[in-house]
C-alpha cells in the first residue's frame, strides 16, 4: 500500500514458499484495539513473511515475529527468517512484542514503542538514529546489533528507554559494528546508550541538575 490509511481486525502474513510479503509506503496501519488487534509475521519456521514499512506508521496491540518450530514437519527452507523492515517509520504496540528465533527486526531511523511484555529470541537490528521504548524488562535472549556507520565522531545515543520501575542490570547479548570500537554500550538509570565521549575532563554546573543524559551542553560536553 501507499499513501493509505487501513484500519483491519488482525493480520497474518505467510506462507509455505516463504514469499509472502507486504511493503506499506507513507501510510498509516490501525489495528483494532477492541478485536485482537494483533499482527503475525511469520508463523513457524515452515511459514514465513516480510513485512516493511517506510515512512509509515503501524499501531497494533500485539505483535509476533518468526514462529514455533514444528519438528514434526519437513522444511524446506531451514535458514528462512520472518522480517519486520522499518525505515523512518513508527510502531506502537499496546501489549506485547514476541520476537522468536526465526524473527529479525530490523529499525532504520525508526521508533519502536512496546508497553507490554518484550521478548527477542531472534534478532533485532537498529541503528543510532533509532530508539526503542519500553515499559516493561526486555528479555533478549537473542541479539542486538547496533550500526553506527554514519554516527558523529563523538555523542551519545540512547538506544532503549525503559519507562518502568525495575532495575536493569543488562541488556543481553549487544553487538556494535561500523565503529572500529570507538563506542561503547552503558546502562544508565536503566536506559542503554551508545557512547563515546571523552571523559578526561569533567565539569559541574548546579544549573545542569535534573539535566538528561545525553544532553549536549555545548563545547563537546553532554
């Protein structure tokens, strides 16, 4: 679709040959909050989709991304993955994000917004100009790689915003690439960053309390 605004009831996208796709340009996907609202990419590992959106916003209560594995069936495609491909978009979800180990999703200058359960056994793919936002622990028993070709040569980036209450002690298994080692993921107030700052020199400014993380107060500082 292009240039549509689609309100559905639910969503699966897949198929047996593992083609099945569908690429939505500057439109708007509504879910319905009142009857399942949820979106299936992929459905097992015999069953998988691609979706991509550009310019685009998708708002739905749940999401579920790759599938279960059925050993009791033949697969004709042992590598094929389910894909959610978002480039300068937005996605809203309501409930809970699962991601299983046949799902890659992939975030381009894009937001992703989850106020449920989060769970990625699969693979997440984002880079600096992207941010995830989460109101619940994610538990990443997969990956995430984070892309800093492009990045300034010094900042700071904040990659997942956590909006709950629980402590965080890590994020998982994380992976920068494209930086020849200059950044470094941190957890700070149990948000994650990607950083590189030099912190040779320190200043203090009582004007700069309550100040976010990250801010650049100017002259290389943050």
């Amino acid at each position: 679709s292009a240039g549509a605004e689609v309100t559905a009831l639910n969503m699966m996208i897949y198929n047996d040959d593992h083609k099945a796709q569908v690429n939505v340009t500057d439109s708007t996907i509504t879910m319905s909050q009142n009857f399942g609202g949820k979106i299936n990419i992929g459905y097992d590992k015999y069953r998988n989709g691609t979706m991509s959106l550009k310019n685009s916003t998708l708002d739905a209560n749940n999401l579920f991304l790759g599938g279960y594995p059925r050993s009791s069936e033949t697969n004709s495609n042992p590598d094929a993955k389910s894909y959610l491909n978002t480039d300068n978009s937005t996605v809203k979800l309501a409930a809970d994000l699962t991601i299983y180990d046949t799902g890659v999703l992939n975030l381009v200058d894009s937001t992703l917004t989850v106020n449920g359960a989060f769970t990625n056994g699969g693979a997440i793919n984002m880079d600096v100009n992207s941010q995830i936002v989460t109101a619940t622990v994610l538990n990443n028993t997969g990956s995430i790689t984070v892309d800093v070709t492009g990045a300034a040569e010094s900042g700071i980036y904040k990659l997942i915003d956590y909006t709950g209450s629980d402590t965080i002690p890590d994020y998982g298994n994380i992976q920068v690439v494209g930086d020849l080692g200059k950044y470094s993921i941190s957890i700070v107030e149990n948000d994650l960053y990607l950083a590189n700052v030099d912190t040779s020199t320190l200043k203090v400014n009582a004007s700069w309390s309550g100040t976010m993380v990250g801010t650049d107060m100017g002259e290389g500082f943050y």
